[in-house]
C-alpha cells in the first residue's frame, strides 16, 4: 500500500512539475530573429531619420558633422522648400496619384470579377493576356508613347501621367485582386441572384465590400509607384507647373548646389504622405496580400 501511494505520489509530482519553458536552441534562434529583426529595422529607419535631422541643419553641420544632432531646429529650412516649389510639384502629385489609383483599382476589381465570377469564352486565355502585360516594359515603350501621346493631345498633361500609371499597373493590379476574388464564396453571388440582384449590384454591393483588405493593397501599391515614378514623368511633362515630386526635386536640386538642407527638408517633405498612408492602412495592406496572393 505504501508503495503503492510512493508511485502515485511520484506520478502526480511529475504532472504538475513545470515544464522546460524553452530549450537552448529555441533561445538563440529566438535572439538571432530578433537581432535580425532588429538590424533590419536599423537599416530602414535610420537613413529616413537622418533625412529628417539634416533638414533642419545648416551647410556647416551637414558637412562637419553627418551623423550628428542639428544644434537647432531649423524650420526655416522646411519653408522654404516649400515655397520654392514644393508645394506645387506636391499638388500636382496628389491630383496625378489620387487619379490612378481611383482608376486603376476600380477597373482591375471589375475585371477581376469578370475574370474570376463569369463564364467569358476563353476566359483563361484572356487571364494570360492580361497577366503578360506584366512582362512590358515601360522604359522601352518611351518612344512609341511619346509619339502616341503628342498625336492625341495628352503630351504635357495630367492625363498623359493618369493614363501611363493606369495602364501599365493594371495587369499587376488584376493578377492581386483576382487572386483574392477567387477565394470568395461563389454562394454570396447566388444568394444575391436569388434576392434579385444584378451583375452590377453584385459586385458594387457585395464583392467589392468583401475584397477591401486586398482593394487597399491594391490602391497602396498603386500609391507608392505613382508617387516615386520619375522616368514618365520626366519624359512626358516639361510644363515646369506640371511636374511632379520627383522630378520637382531634381530640378530644384539643381538650383540649390549649395544648399542641402532645403533639399533634404524638400525630399522629406516628399516622402512624408507615402509613410503616413501605409501606417494607416497597413493592417488592412498585410491582410488583403495574405489572405490572397498567400492563399
């Protein structure tokens, strides 16, 4: 009996003894992520917020001293960068993005759904079609454009940006949303059919609020490359009241040789909208690309 209640006692100390909370290799891989992890983050960080610092220098200490704090904060240096044509290459940016991605969204959701929802003759061929415009590159169509644009009017326009942004990040934008629309339950169309919905109020009413997550990656992505895109908008607005960020700040680079901290102050400036705009929506960015392209 004796022994008997020795092992039960035995037993019972071994089921509510606590348990390793984590091996030696579990420690250091876990350190050497958060190292890297780390390091990374250093990586990324650390140029923007010396971007932002020599903003507020003056000449000596971008040039005495790098890596140092400003001995002021120069705000000054801020506005006049903005008054020397900031604002105006930003406006023109924010009216330029703002256009594409409201186009290039909307006509890749509804392509998408076409693609994905309805039964098209040869649909999968035109899947293909579609996806090898992801094969074109825009820099070698330059001439060719050049020439179609001035024939119709759009040469030194908003329309001629609106038009190149949308038209060479639809086929991206199609292959991102079509593969979220995929995965959507095809019993909320016959639901909605049997209540008497259309086609059209399908996909305004139903998909289109389904597929947000992945709408805002789409129209972030967007955002990113309309904003930072140089090389269409170099070619195709000389209108200096036209140009856009990137090559604003070129030109103004320019004229400021001996003046970075205006230019820094200008770049900062630049990067500032894309920054806020993908900590806004970056729970919803992450979520549209994992729960579609990762299905």
């Amino acid at each position: 009996m004796i022994a008997l209640d020795s092992g039960l006692d035995r037993r019972t100390t071994a089921k509510h003894r606590p348990r390793a909370t984590m091996s030696f290799r579990s420690v250091v891989g876990r350190v050497l992520g958060w190292t890297l992890l780390g390091a990374f983050a250093v990586a990324v960080l650390y140029p923007v917020l010396w971007m932002v610092l020599s903003g507020f220098k003056d000449n000596q200490e971008v040039f005495n001293q790098p890596w140092g704090l400003p001995g002021e904060l120069r705000w000054e240096n801020y506005a006049r960068a903005w008054d020397l044509g900031v604002v105006r290459y930003f406006t023109n940016s924010v009216i330029v993005t703002s256009a594409s991605i409201v186009a290039t969204t909307l006509i890749s959701a509804w392509a998408a759904y076409g693609l994905c929802r309805l039964k098209l003759p040869f649909g999968n061929g035109v899947a293909l079609l579609v996806l090898g415009g992801l094969l074109l590159s825009p820099t070698v169509a330059l001439i060719p454009l050049f020439r179609l644009l001035t024939a119709i009017g759009l040469f030194d326009t908003y329309w001629a940006l609106i038009v190149l942004y949308t038209a060479f990040r639809i086929p991206f934008t199609i292959f991102l949303i079509r593969a979220y629309m995929i995965e959507l339950p095809r019993s909320v169309d016959e639901a909605a059919t049997i209540d008497g919905a259309t086609r059209a109020q399908i996909f305004w009413r139903v998909i289109l609020p389904m597929s947000r997550p992945i709408l805002v990656s789409a129209a972030l992505l967007q955002a990113l490359f309309a904003w930072n895109e140089f090389a269409f908008a170099l070619v195709f607005v000389s209108d200096e009241s036209l140009k856009t960020l990137p090559v604003g700040l070129v030109s103004m680079q320019s004229r400021l040789l001996t003046d970075w901290p205006v230019v820094l102050a200008g770049l900062t400036i630049a990067a500032l909208p894309t920054i806020l705009l993908f900590l806004i929506g970056q729970r919803q960015f992450l979520r549209g690309l994992t729960e579609g392209v990762g299905k």
